[in-house]
C-alpha cells in the first residue's frame, strides 16, 4: 500500500548537531523495501535553495554582521520549497528532539494537518513529554515514543491493516 507513496522527512535541522541528515538517511535506509518516495529537505530535489552545513555557516556569519535582509533572501526560498514539499507529500514522518529548537517543524506539521494527512511524529524524550497541543492537532495513534513503534504502525499501514481515517490510498493507474 506504500509503494509510490511520497513522505516528507520532518524536523529540525539549523539547530541540530548533524543538521537533520542521520535520522532522515537511517529511516530511508530501514524502509527501503516498501518503495515510498522520499522527500527530505537535506537534500532538496531542486537545485534552488541548497541547504546545509555551508548555508548555516553563512547564516550564523549574516546574523552576527546583522545582515537581517541576506538572511530572509536565503530562508525565504528554502522554506517556500520545504512547504511545496509538504503540500505534495502523501504522509510525514516526523522526528522530535524536545532538546532541539524546530520552528519549520511545526510550521510544516500544521500545514500537513491543514491537509488531514498522516503525520507520524517520534518524540526522542517519549510521546508522554509532548506538548498537549499536539495531543490536540493529531490523533494520538500516530505519535510514538520509539522509532520501532512508528516501524511497526507502517507496517500495519502497508500491509492494509491500518484503517485510521487520515490514510487515503487512491488508484491513479
């Protein structure tokens, strides 16, 4: 039921220490088989808006200098491109470090629940140590504390077990 579906690789990235790349490349890795097609802002499939070490590099340089105006020219793209990304996802994976600020992150889960689409979040501190707000915006089934339990949900989606109402598969062929 996964296989050409498209997931958008959700969370943190300027604030984290790897910059958001070893979740992202371990999940692709550890769900490889069920053919999803990936889409993971560390490595945007357009060559507009790159981002990465060298960016937050020079980000970290502008905002010292004070150069407000290069900072918004730079983020402005990367985030009208993270959110078309959103938009064309049928689902999202999302990984939560509590530890880790991540404004993009919540600005892209409430555009995906705009949308009622799945959004699976791992909380790294455990599902009991997240904001009650979430608790609100999205069923609480899909919101796990380990990255097996979120493993295994899928593999009851793929499998046609899951019948959560946000999960919408259509025949396109």
């Amino acid at each position: 039921m996964l296989e050409t579906t498209r997931c958008y690789l959700c969370g943190a990235m300027d604030f984290s220490p790897d910059y958001g790349v070893g979740w992202r490349e371990k999940i692709m890795a550890d769900l490889s088989s069920y053919g999803i097609t990936w889409l993971n802002p560390c490595n945007k499939p357009t060559v507009h808006a790159p981002e990465g070490p060298d960016t937050y590099a020079k980000l970290r340089d502008a905002k010292e200098r004070g150069d407000y105006d290069y900072v918004h020219d730079i983020m402005q793209p990367i985030r009208c491109i993270d959110l078309r990304l959103v938009d064309v996802a049928d689902f999202l994976i999302v990984h939560i470090d509590l530890r880790v600020p991540m404004l993009g992150t919540v600005e892209e889960i409430t555009t995906a629940n705009r949308s009622k689409k799945p959004i699976l979040v791992h909380v790294e501190q455990g599902k009991a140590s997240i904001s009650n707000w979430l608790f609100a915006m999205l069923p609480h089934s899909m919101i796990f504390s380990t990255w097996d339990e979120l493993y295994r949900y899928l593999e009851d989606v793929n499998a046609g077990i899951r019948t959560d109402k946000r999960w919408i598969f259509f025949n396109l062929e």
